[in-house]
C-alpha cells in the first residue's frame, strides 16, 4: 500500500501525540481495572485501557466505545499468550509459530488500524486529556458496595463495572447523565428500559449429525434438538426412526450481555404423548466470544487457530473444541456425548457473527 508523503507525515504526527500521551503516569495503567501497560484505546471516551477490558468495551458498540489499538506488535504477541493463559487457545510451540509466521501481515493490519485514527478523534484524545481526566467524570461517584475490577477480575465482573461506567453513566454526576424517556408523561429516567435485552451477537449452531442416539419407541427414535439460551429456544427437524441422523440444519440464537451456557436437548417425537428425553448437554460459548472479541475483525486474518475449550470431567465435550479463523469467519467444532442417557453423541459446528455483519 502505497501513501503520500503528506499523508506519510499526518500519521506520523497523529501517532507522536498518542504516544506521547501514553507516556503520562495515569495512561499507563487501564482506566477500567489498572492492569499495567494497556495496549488498546477507545477513541470517543478517551481512556486506554487493556486487553481483558477491551473485550468488553467491543461488545457495547462503536455508538458507546471505538476500540482501537495503539502502537506495537507486542499487543499481538500479548493477546495470544493472555488467551492461551485463559486455557482457551495456542500451545506455546504454537505462539512461536505464529509470532514469525505472521509478522508482516499484523504489522500491516496495525498500519490500517493506526490510519483509522482520525485527527478528530486523536484531537479527542489530547483534550480529554487521558485516564485521570476521563475516570474524574466517569468515575465521579461510585456508590458505596460497588469496587472497581481489579487486573484479576473476571470477565463478568469486569462487564458489569464498565457497562455501569460508561453505557448506563451510574457514576457521572447527575446533571451530566444522559437520560433516556420514553415520552413526556413517562416518570422512568433511566438509561435502559425494564424487560429490554441488549444483544452483543449472533450464534449460528449447524446440527451436522448424531451417533448411537437413545432407544425411545420400540426400537428407535424421532428425535430432534432443541437450544435454550435464555428465553431463546431454537428447534430442530424431526429425524422419523434414525438413531443415527444427520442434519446439516442451521439453528438462530441472538447471545445477550449476560449470557450464560446454551442447554442443548434431545428429544424423541411423539404425536399422542409427551415427547421423551433423550440426553442433554450445556455448550460453554464464552471461549467462542472472548477469541472473536479479542480478535476484532475476523476478515483481517488469514485462517489460523485462536481458540480452545477444553475437554474435562465438567464437561460434555469428547474431545477439545477448537476455535478458528476460516474464510474471514469466526468457527468452532464441537463434538459431545449426550448427558444423563445411556448412549448418544452429536457433532455441532458453532459460528460467531457480529450484530454489524
């Protein structure tokens, strides 16, 4: 990619002043948990913040926080090992492989990242004026009860302090929150409504096939599954008399802020009776999200592993569940044997699709 040589000296100047203004002692530290070093910027708040954090601030969307990164290719290097530290992704053998192998490429995409930058939004950042002038407003008033994430906090606990800080403004000082009404009568000032679900994605589940399935009718089964996740449900086809069936059938679910494990249940059709159980299992979907998340925008990689879930005791999982980039998109594998039945396994393919895709 070629650039002007004013353009050359426009990023040049932009990318001085962010790192100067890295070099205060406040910016040193995340401004949502105080990890040291952070390595990832939200652009309209002001703030730098680190690699857990930034997570979290990509799932409330560029209209509350723009992630983007700042300046060096350690962050790549950072994120893969603070991910295989989560037991979710690469071997150490792999980290290695990937630091040299793909070098040029991240730099290239950091190149593109760092042209996003905009003079408006680097001039933001310098009247903000960082973490310490940012967190006096954002951080204003935090109630008693309420602690601030640590660098160790979990992810959860991280979710709910930073969507209170910045989505829903429980800490700004009351004349600067800004208030969402549903009309002039209405007497509700707060920021979100009751009963509303915000949504961070979309799930694609395809149910590939099931193996040796449970024995309901006299010597087979109509089965068909069907996903829970929160209020959501998502029904299968029924397989008439197959133990073994395959469907290569695509299943919808939107994932919520507070989401939880998806319940997978299979089920034996019956017309004149309520439907048998056939076997259960719940899907832990939060190594999926965390390594879409923390990678960004899957289109900008080439195919490669950034994910694991990994088979133990506490868990359906036959084997481990791998998570990849393919084709610019965000997949995992997974193969289960079905829970509290005497036999039965199936083979799903789980997809991550950002709400703007």
């Amino acid at each position: 990619m070629s650039y002007s040589a004013a353009g050359q000296g426009k990023n040049s100047s932009g990318k001085r002043r962010i790192s100067d203004l890295l070099t205060q002692s406040d910016n040193r530290v995340c401004a949502d948990c105080s990890a040291p070093d952070p390595k990832w910027a939200s652009a309209n708040i002001g703030v730098f913040i680190c690699l857990k954090c930034c997570g979290v601030h990509r799932s409330l969307g560029t209209n509350i926080s723009k992630v983007v990164m700042t300046l060096c290719f350690s962050l790549y290097v950072e994120m893969l090992h603070f991910q295989y530290e989560q037991s979710y992704l690469l071997s150490p053998s792999l980290l290695d492989k990937f630091t040299d192998s793909i070098r040029v490429g991240v730099l290239q995409v950091l190149s593109v990242t760092l042209d996003e930058w905009s003079d408006d939004e680097v001039d933001s950042m310098i009247e903000i004026g960082g973490n310490a002038s940012a967190n006096s407003v954002y951080e204003a008033f935090i109630p008693d009860g309420v602690s601030k994430p640590g660098p160790d906090a979990s992810h959860d606990q991280r979710m709910q302090f930073i969507r209170s800080k910045y989505e829903h403004q429980e800490f700004l000082k009351p004349s600067l929150r800004i208030t969402s009404v549903k009309g002039s009568n209405s007497s509700s000032q707060q920021p979100h409504l009751e009963g509303m679900v915000e949504f961070i994605g979309l799930l694609k589940v395809t149910l590939k096939k099931g193996t040796n399935l449970a024995v309901r009718d006299m010597r087979t089964s109509d089965s068909y599954v069907v996903l829970t996740l929160g209020q959501q449900t998502a029904k299968s086809t029924v397989m008439k008399s197959n133990l073994n069936p395959v469907w290569n059938e695509e299943l919808m679910l939107s994932v919520p802020h507070d989401y939880g494990s998806v319940k997978l249940q299979v089920f034996d059709y019956d017309a004149f009776s309520g439907d048998d159980i056939m076997g259960e299992a719940g899907i832990d979907i939060q190594p999926l999200i965390t390594s879409a998340m923390a990678f960004g925008d899957p289109e900008m990689f080439g195919d490669m592993q950034i994910g694991k879930w990994l088979k133990s005791r506490d868990n359906a999982l036959i084997e481990d569940s791998i998570i990849n980039i393919a084709d610019g998109k965000v997949k995992q594998e997974v193969h289960i044997k079905l829970q509290n039945v005497e036999s039965g396994e199936l083979e799903l393919e789980l997809e991550w699709l950002r709400l703007d895709q």
